[in-house]
C-alpha cells in the first residue's frame, strides 16, 4: 500500500500532528513516515496504524489503484 502524500498531509494538518508525533502515537519510526512520503509502500498493518493515529479511514490517505 502506497500513501498519497496530499491526502496524507491534510489529515495530517486535521489531527494537529507533526510527522514525529505521528510516528510516535502510531507506534512506528519517523523513518518508516518518510520512506513512504517519498513512494515508497508499506504493509497494510503500518497504513492502518497511521490511519488510526490519525484518527481516519485508511481510505483516506492511501493512493487510489489504476
């Protein structure tokens, strides 16, 4: 699963988290936030981690498939 970087900021910005207050209250390094900011995917658990940390739906900030 990929993220997609605007969904994922704006979430970002509606949960009042920087990036490393994410990592922590998702329970994953801040290295993990940024590999997949730069494209790079990751398990569904770690995307669902985030999501929740966020307090949104997965759906919300992963990319769309072709």
């Amino acid at each position: 699963m990929r993220i997609q970087q605007t969904k994922f900021e704006i979430a970002l910005a509606k949960a009042r988290l920087t990036k490393t207050s994410l990592a922590k209250k998702a329970g994953i390094s801040s290295a993990t936030i940024t590999k997949l900011l730069a494209g790079k995917s990751s398990t569904p658990i770690t995307v669902g981690k985030i999501a929740a940390a966020l307090g949104v739906d997965v759906t919300e900030i992963i990319e769309e498939e072709k």
